[in-house]
C-alpha cells in the first residue's frame, strides 16, 4: 500500500555536467548588437578594426567583424539579463562602478573631430 498522497512528487536530485567541445573557442568582443522577433532574441558580438586613414581622406573607415551570434529563446533572454545582472551587481561591490568611456574631442587647428572610443563599441 502506498501512503503517499498521488499529486506527491518525488524530489529528484539534479547534476549538471559541463563540457566543451574539441572545437570550442573563446572570442574577446567590443560590442554586441542585436534584436528580437516574437520568437527570439539576437546578439550579435563584434570586434572593430580601423583601416588605415587614405591620404586626403576626410572618413575614416571602420571595420565591423560580427565574430559570433547568439539566438536565446525569450525565457533564456530573461535568465541571461538576470545573470548579467546580478554579476555586474557582484563586480561593482568589489571592484567599483563601472564607468563608460566619454568620448573625448581632439582639437585639430580647423575643426575638432571626435575620438574613436565611442565607435570601438562603448556606445
């Protein structure tokens, strides 16, 4: 005779077990962009490269290398805001806020032409 009640469920211990691939790889990235549909969201994680300024040019080239994308369903989006939140929480407790680069102004003799900073991703 079972005397547990039927709706009892028996709690069931959980181990995880991580492992990487042989081909896994690690990427440093500046920058993310991305969006969303109705299904998921996108991120987009990328690394500029400045190509050398022409002789005469008056733009300067900036080369922006999606180097991987991330697809997170929404519940996963959710799990991934809140982990980065409280980790950015923990390293500001112990290492201080974090700051955001300003982008500086160089002043040229004719027109002053604004620092790369805020290009390389710190947007």
């Amino acid at each position: 005779m079972n005397d547990k009640p039927e709706n009892f469920k028996e709690k069931r211990k959980v181990r995880i077990e991580i492992t990487k691939p042989e081909d896994f790889r690690q990427v440093y990235s500046i920058g993310a962009v991305g969006g969303h549909s109705p299904y998921d969201f996108r991120i987009g994680f990328y690394n500029d490269v400045p190509s050398p300024m022409e002789k005469g040019a008056d733009t300067q080239v900036i080369h922006r290398k999606i180097e991987t994308e991330v697809i997170l369903s929404p519940p996963a989006a959710v799990e991934l805001s809140r982990w980065l939140t409280q980790h950015i929480q923990d390293y500001e407790a112990k290492f201080g806020p974090i700051r955001r680069p300003q982008p500086a102004m160089v002043k040229k003799p004719e027109t002053p032409v604004q620092d790369t900073t805020e290009i390389q991703g710190y947007m």
